[in-house]
C-alpha cells in the first residue's frame, strides 16, 4: 500500500517558542518525526508542512524529505489539523500524479515514539478493516466529571487499584493513520476507529515546558548493564551492591545478567521486580552486548582477563568494574575498589572508602549509642555466610549465656544460609532471617561480630564496635576493616580459635575507652565523590 507520513509544523508556538526547532537532545525536535518517518519501512513519502522558512530549509536537508509551504490561512491558532493534512496530502498527490492509500499524520511533538512502535501499528492497521487508528496510551485511574446539572460524578462504577480498572486510552498525539478515502478538509475519523497503545514511555506529547523537560530526561536514558552473581561461596554482597546501584539509577534503564546456575542471587534480584537475563556462559554475555549494545556495562564479578574487557568493549560505551584484581582492569573505563586503600595500581582506579555505595536505609539511619556496658551483640556474616562463622559465634553465645545470660545475642542470617540454629531466648539468643532493615538492629547493638566485606561499611556507618572474622583469603586483603575504623580484625575465620574468638570478646567488652574510641561513625562527615 502507497503510504504517505505527514508531519505538520508550525513555526509559531506560544508555550514553548520556537518548539519545533529547539534543540531536544542534540538536535532539533521536528528530527525526531522526520528521521522516524524516513526509516519506517512502510512509508513511501514523507512531506513536512509548515509555514516557517526555517522549519522547511531544515526539511529540505534530508534526502527523501518534501518541505510543503503552508498557506498562512492555515496556519492560524483556530484551524484544526484535518484541513493542514488534506491540503498536503491533495498538493502532494497533484505533483506525483498518483492518490495514497493510507495517511499518516505524525506529530513533531513525540520525540520518544520509536520506529518500532511506529511500523508495528502500520503492519497493524495495514491488516485491519478500519478507518483510522489513534496512538494511545492506557492510563486507567480513578476519575470524576461533573454532569449536565454540574454535580461531581465518577468515571467509574466501582473503587478498584488502578491495575483491576478497564482500559482507559489516552490519545498521545504522536500519531493517526487513516485510509485515504476517509481524509477531507474536515476529518480523519471513519466509522471504523481503533486505538494503538504505545508503550508508556513513548506517549509524552509535547505541550508544556514540563513536557519538554520530561521528554529530554527520558532521552539522556541509559542502558546500564550489571554483570553479577550471588551463591555460596560468594555471598550476596555484590548482588547488594549492584541493587543499591540500580536504586539510584530510576532514570535510567538497568538490566542484570546472572550465570544461570548461581540461583541465590537470581532470586534475591527478582524478589526486587529487577529484570535478569540468565546466561550459561561468558559466548552468550558477548552474544546479548553485541546485540543490546548498553550504554554502561558494570561488571562486578571481581577479577578479569584482558581479553574479557576489550571483548565487551567491542559492544558496550563505558566498561565499569569492582573490586577488580585482574589483568583486565587496566583497559576498564573505571575500576572502583573503595574496599581495598593505598596506592592507586592503575590511572583509571578508585580507592578507598569515598566511593562506598552505602544503602539508603543507611544514609537516613541514625547511628548507634554509645553505652559503657555490652548488653546487645549482633552476629551477622552475610548472606550466606560459606564457612558458617555464625554458629561458631553461637555456640560461643551458648558457652557464655550457660548459666547467666548477661548479653542478648542478636543473629542475623542471610537468604542463602544453610546451616540450622536454633532460637533460645531463655539464653538470651534470637535468631531472624532476610531482615527488610538491617540498620535497626545495628542501632541497638553495642557490640558486633562479622565478615570482612561490604558489611564492614555498614557497621562502621552505624558507629557499631565490631570483631571481624575474614570468610576467605580476598577478604583479608580488604584494608577497611582496622582499628581506626571501629574493628578488631582476627583474620581468617576458619583459622581463628574458640579460645582467641572469646579472650578478644571478653577484652573487647571490659575495655570501654577502646569501644568509645571505635563507635565513633566512619561516614558522618565524608562527602560522596563520583568518578566521571
């Protein structure tokens, strides 16, 4: 079918002046329509009518483009569209000789339509027996009007959540199809009318100046990869990480990729509504980056390989990586190791603890009390805890708690522990899982026992003396966890023995001056510094 694409353009416009050839994005607003209509496959012509000698001098820079000069009568505020694409249409007709089958009306103001959507409802309407087709949006809500007698009515029959109401369809003036038949100086719309719904994120009509603002936002969008995995031996801390990353990233589009056989982290990543795409191995990552193409590619998996590097580089904008020891960390575009300090090992690294990604619940959370006297102890090791410090630490609160339970212990395991405790509150130990806040119990403990990784920050966040005990060798290459930051390192937790676990708790405890030293709160005054 003969398909024509008409996109009218005023040169005047009151609430955004000039709008049509302001720049949105880099370039001017009427490029969107235009290059849109130019790579849809199923349009044949493409006119651009407007009464504006710039608008058309732009026009007329694209190949495949006809600028049409609109008769100043039909360029006053009162005349609707139907008379501006019936003119264009008929004046284009005359020219080649030949009527159209189907007119697209495609309004400069939809800078977020995509091609894709926009050659889905072609195929669409093509297909179909109807007149006319509307882009719209469903936006069902609960509404009121005001009927003849001027009384406030419902728009609705009965209070439901907004994703139990019928379909509500909102036009988004980005674009109406019609049959040819149907187009005259007075109307577009046959008998025959269907809707087109548009991804929410491509219906932005702009009007206002709050349109604008919103519409160039949504075009600053990136695609942020996160490459990152979570089981056993590893932990969640990065699963943590990259969630608190994508948090902060609203405004932007974030994707997870997961090995598909490390299921703990999958899982914790889908319980938050994050989107994953499972691999089974690093052909399919490449494949997935060669044909998405993200803007960022955030690898926190630790370690890399040149090769690794330079391989999603091929595909992807920045390359982003934590915590990497590698080869390949050179060739990162930023490597962030906030929990390793000292000399800085490549130009593109980032140490210490200014670049920490802290939580949310603890950049709100008030610190810890200091108390002379330990009376709460919260034991905590992850969230999976591989070598099972938390029930060395049990069994040493039993010991303790035998015949007088002088301390609550309060143990928090992680979704991916597997081993089992036992709750005992007559001996003063509680146990709870997954918790939704971690900073309230960190708030009430005077004292804490822990592993070596990215909960470090956290306690030291939360002025919480801390006994820390390293869950493998990486671990204990993590400077952070020190005396000046609040800690008493033991090293590695499997080499540390009952005895020295309990003489360092118990010198720990009746040393107040040291605790007082050690509860001071680590981020208080540390401005947060981005690499750019």
């Amino acid at each position: 079918m003969s398909t024509v694409a008409v996109i009218p353009a005023r040169g005047g416009s009151k609430g955004i002046p000039r709008k049509n050839m302001r720049l949105m994005g880099g370039k001017p607003l009427i490029a969107y329509a235009i290059e849109n209509a130019l790579r849809c496959d199923y349009i044949d012509e493409v006119i651009v009518s407007s009464d504006s000698e710039e608008i058309l001098s732009f026009a007329a820079t694209y190949e495949g483009v006809t600028p049409l000069n609109r008769d100043s009568a039909l360029a006053q505020d009162a005349v609707t569209l139907d008379p501006v694409i019936y003119d264009a249409v008929v004046r284009r007709e005359q020219e080649l000789g030949h009527e159209f089958e189907i007119v697209v009306t495609l309004q400069p103001t939809s800078p977020l339509l995509t091609v894709e959507t926009l050659s889905k409802a072609l195929e669409e309407f093509a297909a179909s027996d109807l007149d006319t087709m509307v882009s719209s949006v469903n936006a069902p809500h609960l509404s009121w009007t005001k009927d003849d007698t001027g009384k406030t009515v419902p728009n609705y029959k009965e209070r439901l959540n907004r994703q139990l109401l019928p379909p509500d369809y909102h036009e988004t003036g980005a674009f109406v199809i019609a049959r040819r038949g149907i187009v005259t100086k007075d109307t577009r719309f046959g008998d025959r009318v269907g809707v087109y719904e548009v991804p929410e994120v491509e219906s932005t009509d702009i009007d206002t100046k709050q349109d604008w603002i919103v519409c160039e936002s949504l075009l600053a969008r990136k695609k942020i990869a996160f490459r990152v995995d979570g089981y056993g031996q590893l932990g969640l801390g990065h699963i943590y990480r990259a969630l608190t990353l994508a948090y902060e990233l609203i405004e932007h589009e974030v994707v997870f990729i997961c090995d598909s056989s490390h299921r703990e982290g999958i899982d914790k990543l889908r319980s938050a509504f994050m989107p994953v795409v499972e691999i089974a191995s690093d052909e399919e990552l490449f494949a997935w980056a060669d044909e998405n193409k993200p803007d960022v590619f955030v690898n926190d998996c630790l370690d890399t390989t040149e090769e690794y590097v330079k391989r999603i580089k091929r595909s992807a904008g920045r390359f982003v990586t934590f915590e990497d020891l590698g080869s390949g960390a050179r060739y990162a575009d930023a490597v962030i190791n906030a929990i390793y300090e000292g000399e800085v090992p490549h130009h593109n690294t980032y140490t210490g603890k200014r670049y920490v990604a802290l939580r949310d619940e603890f950049l709100i959370a008030h610190p810890s009390e200091y108390h002379g006297d330990v009376k709460k102890i919260l034991v905590m090791f992850g969230g999976t805890d591989p070598l099972n410090l938390s029930k060395r630490v049990y069994d040493f609160a039993c010991k303790t708690n035998a015949n007088d339970p002088a301390y609550a212990f309060d143990f928090l395991l992680g979704p991916g522990y597997k081993g089992e405790l036992e709750m005992d509150l007559a001996h003063g130990i509680s146990i709870s899982r997954n918790v939704a806040r971690v900073s309230d119990h960190m708030r009430d403990a005077d004292l804490a026992f822990s592993s070596q990784g990215r909960t470090t920050y956290e306690l030291a966040s939360m002025g919480v003396p801390t006994i820390v005990l390293a869950q493998n060798e990486r671990e204990t290459l993590h400077t952070f966890a020190q005396m000046d930051n609040g800690f008493i390192n033991l090293g590695l937790g499997n080499r540390v023995s009952d005895e020295d676990l309990a003489s360092t708790f118990n010198w720990l405890v009746g040393a107040k001056s040291v605790r007082r030293e050690m509860h001071n709160p680590v981020f208080d005054s540390l401005a947060p510094t981005v690499p750019t």
